[in-house]
C-alpha cells in the first residue's frame, strides 16, 4: 500500500477513535490505542470508504465512447479479475467462519451466485459471458484472458487478502467492497440517492453497442437480488465483526480501493480513453 493509503487508514482510525471516546471504558487509553469502534462509526468508515470508490473513466463507458473494438478489453479483464471466480472468491469467506449465522448469509450468496438460485436459473459468471455473445465478440478469448499489469495486481491482493487475513476481511472485501456501489449510503439515509435502474432499454451496451435485451440476463439478476445481498452485506459487518477485526477491515477495504483504482486506469488506458487535466 502507498504511504497515501496507510495515511488515509491512520486518520480515519483516529477519528473514529476520538468520536467512540464518550464510550470508552478505560479513559486513560493512551491515543495510539486500538479502540473498537462503536457501531455507528464502524460504519461511517465503511460508508465514506465505498463512497471514494468512483472511477473518472466510467462516464465514458456509460456514454459508449469506447470504441467498440475495444470494448472487449474490459469485459475480458473484468471476467478475470473478479466475475469468474466470485464464487469461489465468497466461498473463502465462508469456509474460514466460525459463526453460523454469518456461514448463513455467505451459503445463500454462495448459491445465487454458483447456482443461478431462483432468480436466474444459471451460474452468474456465465451469465456475465452473454454480454460479449451478444455483441459478437469471440468467446475463446475469455477461456485464457491475460490479465494486464494493475489487474493482476488486484487480482493478487484478493486471493491472499481473502485466504490470510480471516473471514471478516474476505467476507468484507467480497460482499461490500465487490458487490457493493457508492451508493450504500441509501440503505440507512432515505435522502442520500440511490443506485440509478433504468429501464433495460435505456443501459449503455444497448443504447451504444446494440446489445440484445435477452443477453442482460446478468443485469436482471443483479437487480433481482442485489437488495438482499446489501441489506445481508451491511448486517454481516455490522452485527458479526468483532472489535479486534475492524481496524483489519478497514486497512484491507482501503487496499481494495487503491489497487482497484490502479486496475481502472489500466483498463481505461487500454481501452482508449486518457484523462482531461
């Protein structure tokens, strides 16, 4: 992690500190400490973190100005980094936990996504693959996809953060860094906006590339279960998380950030774009 990340992770640290120190039992702590956090200031932290996941190159890929023959670039490296083995990925928090009622959430996660469940019928990361199938790109290229270097690099950082570092920080980096939006704020503020659902007609791949509306299959299941993979996300974090894993948490999800960012510009790059100064 950069000296600017690890600044980041102390400061916000501290501040949770100073804000839980009208609950504290121990009022001669010394500052450095490491204080748990009390419910509501674990939260902001994770709220504040996830809403600084933005990336400047996506307005670009909504408004379709990617050329379309690389378009494949970053269904390709998506795939790879993540959308295959996100099975896999929830499955590494589940096996580590020792709680059942956290083994819960994580197995009905598990089987949506390995399973299609209810709500799709098939395997989420082929569901995924209908997008290039649809716009007619060569599905032989996602069987051996050659990560590029900031991918493999986050892609790196998930497989050790998520087998290493316990269940709280897999489940956390898989369930609400991942899965989650800038948006997570709107499940506990009713005033704070929402994540944008558009009609299917109206989402970026049809509008500019002309995707069929049969191959969002992948869409529709997300907006079919995504309420309930929040709601089960936040209620994970915030009932089941012991003190003494906030702060691993924390710095894992600031990691996340950082190196997904990275992976982002490499993608943009890829794909054609370059940032206006």
């Amino acid at each position: 992690m950069s000296l600017g990340g690890r600044k980041r992770i102390q400061e916000n640290m501290n501040s949770r500190i100073k804000l839980s120190e009208a609950s504290r039992v121990d009022r001669d702590a010394s500052p450095g400490e490491n204080v748990p956090m009390t419910r509501d200031d674990f939260r902001e932290a994770l709220l504040q973190l996830m809403e600084r996941k933005v990336h400047w190159a996506w307005p670009s890929f909504t408004a379709g100005r990617v050329p379309r023959s690389r378009l494949h670039i970053h269904l390709e490296q998506e795939y790879a980094v993540y959308v295959r083995d996100f099975p896999v990925l929830v499955g590494r928090a589940y096996v580590q936990c020792p709680l059942p009622a956290v083994r819960r959430e994580l197995a009905e996660n598990l089987y949506e996504e390995e399973t299609g469940g209810l709500h799709a019928g098939r395997p989420h990361p082929e569901l995924f693959l209908e997008y290039p199938r649809g716009l007619g790109f060569e599905l032989t290229r996602f069987e051996h996809v050659e990560l590029i270097p900031a991918a493999a690099r986050y892609r790196a950082f998930l497989d050790e953060a998520t087998t290493a570092r316990g269940w709280a920080v897999a489940a956390a980096l898989v369930t609400l860094f991942l899965e989650g939006t800038p948006h997570e704020r709107a499940l506990f503020d009713a005033s704070a906006p929402p994540r944008a659902e558009p009609p299917l007609e109206q989402h970026p791949l049809v509008v500019h590339y002309g995707l069929p509306l049969r191959s969002l299959a992948l869409t529709k299941a997300h907006r079919g279960v995504e309420h309930e993979h929040r709601r089960a996300a936040w209620h994970v974090m915030l009932e089941h998380v012991p003190p003494e894993a906030q702060a691993p948490v924390l710095e894992a999800m600031e990691q996340a950030l950082e190196l997904w960012l990275a992976y982002r510009d490499d993608v943009a790059t890829a794909c054609g774009l370059s940032r206006t100064p």
